[in-house]
C-alpha cells in the first residue's frame, strides 16, 4: 500500500498521526485529506504549546506579579479538541459498541445490587 502525501508539510506528531490514519484507513479523496492534513497541524501546533507551557510552567506571573494561568493552555486544549472533532468528522473515532441501551442485565447486575446493599 502506497500512503498519500499529506497536501502540506508536517511536523513528527502531524506526520506520525498521518501515517498511523492512512495505514489503517486509506483515505484518498481530497476533501477528506485536506480534513485530515489540517487536524494533523493542529497536532503538531498543540504539541508546540505544549512544549512551550511544559518550558514556562502552566502557572506564569503577570506583569504586576500576578499569578496566571499560561495563555497556552486554551490554545492548545482548542487544538486538541479541533483534532478530535475532526477525526469524528471524518468518521475515524470508533465509539465503545453497547449490546442495547440501559443499565447491565442478568448476574452482573443483581451482582452490582448486592454489592451496594453491602
């Protein structure tokens, strides 16, 4: 199997999560490689703030002194949530399947009864 290259350039974490996606699911239509390319440069840039709040500390001091949350953090946890919606948009995010809705059947439930009347 060939992988696509990815439209732009990509750091090692976009590049890796490029990679790992296309070996599993081969997507080859544009529109959905340009989806994938861009949640794979929100990576790389959430990894880049994180790198940079790893560095400064999630907790900086304002110009009077004060303690403040690093600006960062909301950028790359907005990066990271940009990735996952992507992902989900593209159909890549794989939902634990239940046997049917509600609460567990048979032993394992009148087991968990029993447990909590204890």
């Amino acid at each position: 199997m060939t992988i696509p290259s990815p439209p732009r350039s990509l750091g090692v974490p976009g590049q890796r999560l490029w990679t790992s996606i296309q070996m599993e699911f081969d997507i080859q239509d544009v529109a959905s490689c340009e989806l994938l390319c861009l949640a794979c440069q929100a990576l790389d840039r959430a990894e880049s703030l994180r790198e940079s709040i790893d560095r400064d500390g999630d907790v900086i001091r304002s110009a009077n002194g004060e303690p403040k949350p690093h600006p960062a953090l909301k950028d790359e946890l907005n990066n990271r949530v940009f990735v996952r919606q992507t992902l989900r948009a593209l159909g890549l995010v794989y939902e634990p399947v239940r046997s049917g809705p509600g609460r567990p059947s048979g032993t394992a439930w009148k087991g968990r009864q029993k447990q909590d009347a204890d």
